[in-house]
C-alpha cells in the first residue's frame, strides 16, 4: 500500500523546525529514522499534510552529560548507544537494552526520541528509561519544559505534547555505584516486540528502587517506591524477598483482570529482578 500525499520539508534548524511546526497549516509530522511513521504512512494510519525531516538539525544529534545527568538528543540513534559512540552513566544498561531492540537495520535508523513519542507500550525504550527515572526536554516556540517519562507517556500510542512542540532530549540520571539493574523481556521470536517486559533498578544501600511492569495495555505500571514488591524493605537480600504476589496485586490495581496474563508479566518482572541479583557486568536483557 501506498502513502497518501502529502509536503515534505527538511528544516535547517531548530528556530525553523519549531517556527513550521506552529505555523503549518493541516496535519505535521515529524520523521527522523522512520521505523515506526513509515509503516503507518504506507498502511493509512496517519494522513499528514506535511512531513518534517529533522535529521539535519545538529541539536537533535547531540549527547552531552551535565553533572550526573546524562542528556541524548531525541534523533541519537540505538545503534549510536549500542556502539558507545554516546557516553554513558548507567553503567552498561542503556547499551544492553539498545543492543537488544529489533534487529541491526532498525537500529542503524531509529531514534530513541522517536521511539518515545510514538510510545508503544511494548517498546523498549519507553519502559526501561521509565525504570531509570528519566526526563524528557520539550521545546516549543514559547520556551521549553520537562517532564518525567511517566508523565509523558499518557496512554497507548499517546503523549503529553501540546500543538506545536516536539521532543527535544532525553534526561537520563547516573545509577549509583551499586545499583542493581534487570531487565527482561518476553518475546514470542527476538527482535519482536514484547508481550511482557520487567525492569527494576534497585539501590541496596539505599534501601530503595523502582519497578517498571510494561507491554501492558496502556503506559508502563511503574512502582517508583519498590518496597511493597520486597516486603516493605529493600536490603542485599532484596532477591529472596521479592513477593508475586504484591506484583500480582498492583497489575489488579492497574486494571489487569486476566490472571494468565498477569502471572505472565508477574513472572518476566521476577526474572528482572534475579537479574538484578546478579554480579556485574551487567546481562543483555533476555528474551524470556
């Protein structure tokens, strides 16, 4: 199947793409690796008047750490993480999971700010950045703002932009020396997007952590105080002390009425955790 019409234009910069986006009459969309617009351009699901190229903006492209916070650009690439050629604060994990999305080709071209406004529940990166309490920049004609990811994200296929305003950057903060990061995922094939997905990052010495349960129907159930999954505590032994059933009681709160389904994403969110246990260096997130 074939598009529907529409204009394409490739702004030099950002003053331009941000003046076209407020200005453009009819439907604008923005394209940087294309992963997920093109297909839905191809099958009709999205009819824009204007398609925006953003790929020549240089502020996009950018990756720089400010103090313990580390700031991607929404067009970096995963294969730009998955090759190291952005720094990173998290110890490894933002490498493994970049490593870990679809197949190469995909990753040569899709971009983690891409990823996040299209906000697939099942996607990558929408869960394990909301694992690692990360923010995202928002600019707009009138100034620029942030947002928690679990803000951001509002729904299925849905996020918190207002007309006019695009995805500048992703805030990611350093883990700690000694947190303990686990992410899996379960895939009917890899390279598939997921049917349930786990995510912890826990801080033993700190006694605390936070806990993503994700390809769900909507946004990731995130637990950002992880206690109540460990007893109310969270110590070395945090492993031995997770509790299914506290995971299996905040999917019922969140609206997950099927048992089967729930002990599956109970049971991926328990391999996440082992993982954590593990010792360093950090697994590639498995494809349970």
């Amino acid at each position: 199947m074939k598009p529907a019409p529409f204009a394409w234009e490739r702004p030099a910069n950002l003053a331009a793409l941000l003046e076209r986006v407020a200005t453009a009459p009819g439907s604008v969309k923005l394209i940087a690796g294309g992963q997920s617009l093109g297909p839905m351009l191809n099958l009709r699901l999205v009819e824009p008047d204007l398609v925006l190229d953003i790929t020549g903006i240089p502020e996009l492209r950018q990756a720089r750490v400010e103090g313990e916070t580390l700031v991607l650009g929404a067009c970096v690439t995963h294969a730009d993480i998955e090759d190291g050629r952005v720094p990173d604060l998290t110890g490894g994990a933002l490498q493994r999971v970049a490593s870990a999305i679809a197949y190469r080709p995909v990753r040569n071209r899709g971009t983690i700010g891409g990823s996040l406004v299209h906000a697939d529940p099942a996607a990558d990166w929408v869960n394990a950045l909301t694992a690692l309490g990360a923010a995202v920049e928002i600019a707009g004609r009138n100034g620029r703002r942030t947002l928690p990811l679990e803000r951001f994200v509002t729904g299925a296929l849905e996020v918190a932009l207002e007309p006019g305003e695009i995805l500048l950057a992703v805030r990611i903060p350093a883990l700690p020396d000694g947190t303990a990061w686990g992410y899996v995922k379960h895939c009917a094939k890899i390279g598939e997007f997921a049917h349930a997905i786990g995510a912890v990052r826990i801080e033993p010495g700190a006694g605390r952590g936070r806990a993503v349960i994700g390809a769900v129907e909507g946004p990731p159930v995130l637990l950002a105080d992880a206690r109540p999954l460990f007893g109310g505590r969270i110590g070395a032994d945090f492993a031995e002390r997770f509790d299914p059933a506290a995971a299996d009681a905040a999917l019922r709160a969140a609206g997950m009425a099927d048992a089967v389904e729930r002990h599956v994403h109970v049971t991926v969110l328990a391999r996440a955790v082992a993982q954590a246990a593990r010792p360093n260096p950090l697994p590639l997130p498995e494809a349970a």
